[in-house]
C-alpha cells in the first residue's frame, strides 16, 4: 500500500505548504534523537525528514499525491512520445540534513541554550531546553528636525522596509511600513524615540528595536542650551559703551525690542525672561532669551579721535 507521508506529518491531505512546514517543525523537535531518549525516537524523526522532503517539493508532492509511494520512487511515465519512464525520488537517508536546511545553521540548538552552556527548563512538545530567543541589538537612526519643529512640536512620518515572516514562520519578504512620530514642543537633542520589535523578523531571533535620536539641524539664529535660546548679535564699540536697543525675531515671528544700557564687556550677556525653548513636561513654561555679543572695534583710528577717546574715558 506504501507510506503515508501525510500521516506521519499528523496533517491531511488538504494541508497547506504552511501546515506542512508547521507540523514539521513541531515533530522534528519533539523527536530528535538529541533531546529525545526514547526508543524508536531516531526512526520517528527519520520517517518525519523524508515525509518533509517530499511533501515540501511541489513536484515531488504532485507525483506522490498522484501515483503513491510506488510511484514516487519507481517512476512514473514520463510526457515524450518513446515512453520513457521518469527516474524515481531516492530519500538520500540524511534527516539531520533536512533539519539543518530547515532551521538553518549547523548547531540548530544553539538557541536552546543560556550563555553558559545550561539547558532551559521550559517544555515545549517533548523538547527540554528550549530557552528564549535573543533579541537582535537596537537599530539607531538619526531624526534631523528643524529648531521651529521642537518649537511647536510636529509630527513626522517614516517609512522602512524590513524582513517580515511568511505565514509558514519559515520563509520571508521584505514589506513596508510607516512608523509615525509625534514631536513634542520642547523635545532636545539627544531624544530617543523607540518603537519595539521593528526591525527585520527572523525564525530564530527577536525582531531588534528600532530608535530614532533627535538631532537638532543648524538654525541661522539661534542654537540651543537645555530650554534656553542662545542668539548672538554683533554691535559697534560705541553701542557697546553707551547703550542701545536691539531687535530680536522669535520663533514664532514677534519682534522683541530689548533694551541694553549696561556697558557690553566681553562676559556680558543679557537675559530675557520666558523667550526660550518650551519645557517638555510643561509647555506653557519656556526657559531664556539669552544674547551674547560681538563687539567690532575700529580698524583704525585718527589722532584725534584717540585724544578724544581718552579724555571721554578719563573722566
């Protein structure tokens, strides 16, 4: 009558390629002789490595759902016109062949094992020792955002491909997603935004996390220090010694007019109360306006104007 290959998968005759893969999975691992002692285990995971590697080959499984076993391996009639008959399926009797093509790798236990070498305590259909799988190391990408986005707070929409699992849990393609990050006002450089388990998937590991870093683009106004604002304003040796007023644009388009009428020495900075960055735990709060300066001294000087200078800073 010959062997029943789908019965010794536990599956019917109606079963998807996924189901094939999924029930061979299952029995491999409850059956082989490495994790399982018992007598007749060796044959069982024999008869389930040739049961795989027929089943799983669309000709071979078309050939055998056809003709049986005797078929299979005997050859069936082949389509040319002198009647040849097709050389027959010969299990080449190799099942840890079949296990490490599946599972991949040449130690397909490695995943059963702690770092140090002890077995995992966890059951899982016959097989002792199964430990957890490791989790790929985090993907870091760069989020270049503008100094008006952490202002006012965004929202940015990133597209990846990645490695996504089949069905069967054995085979895999790459697939788009959209990941979508919501800036809040007062976000710094250096804010890390991470989103579980969104890397590539894989049979035998932990899709890694991926993290995205705020980095802060360059601003032609300002730069940033925690929640203050750092602008810098070039001015005349006079301003600098008899006082002035000065306009600043905010980030939000306001024109400051910031009175200064200390003398400007090169220390000097000048601080403008709740014009900075908004706070993140609290957006209705924002740090300091703080100015520095840039005096421009005169390349040259008449003597006259130094005799001047003199007497004005003798007094």
């Amino acid at each position: 009558m010959g062997r029943d290959y789908y019965a010794a998968l536990e599956i019917n005759r109606n079963a998807t390629d996924g189901d094939i893969k999924k029930s061979y999975r299952r029995l491999a691992l409850k059956y082989h002789p490495h994790v399982n002692g018992l007598p007749g285990a060796y044959e069982k995971f024999n008869e389930l490595a040739e049961a795989y590697d027929v089943l799983s080959d669309p000709q071979k499984k078309a050939t055998y759902d056809k003709f049986g076993e005797e078929g299979l391996k005997g050859g069936i009639p082949s389509d040319s016109a002198n009647g040849a008959w097709s050389s027959g399926y010969v299990y080449h009797g190799n099942p840890e062949k079949i296990f490490r093509l599946f599972f991949g790798g040449d130690n397909p236990f490695a995943d059963f094992y702690t770092a140090d070498g002890n077995e995992v305590d966890i059951n899982f259909g016959g097989l002792r020792g199964r430990g957890v799988k490791k989790q790929d190391p985090p993907i870091e990408r760069d989020l270049h955002l503008a100094l008006e986005d952490l202002f006012y707070g965004c929202t940015k929409k990133i597209k990846i491909s990645r490695r996504v699992m089949n069905e069967d849990g054995h085979t895999s393609s790459i697939k788009d997603k959209i990941l979508t990050i919501t800036v809040k006002p007062g976000w710094k450089e250096g804010t890390r935004i991470t989103f579980p388990k969104e890397g590539d998937q894989g049979p035998n590991s932990i899709p890694a996390d991926i993290v995205f870093v705020v980095r802060q683009k360059p601003h032609p106004r300002f730069t940033c220090r925690n929640n203050d604002l750092i602008y810098t304003a070039q001015i005349s040796l006079e301003m600098a010694l008899t006082g002035f007023s000065l306009e600043v644009e905010t980030l939000d388009g306001r024109l400051l007019n910031v009175p200064v009428n200390d003398t400007v020495h090169p220390q000097y900075s000048k601080v403008v109360t709740g014009e900075g960055m908004p706070l993140s735990s609290n957006p209705s709060t924002k740090g300091n306006l703080i100015i520095q300066f840039t005096t421009r001294f005169p390349e040259k000087l008449t003597a006259e104007k130094k005799q001047l200078l003199k007497q004005a800073l003798a007094m």
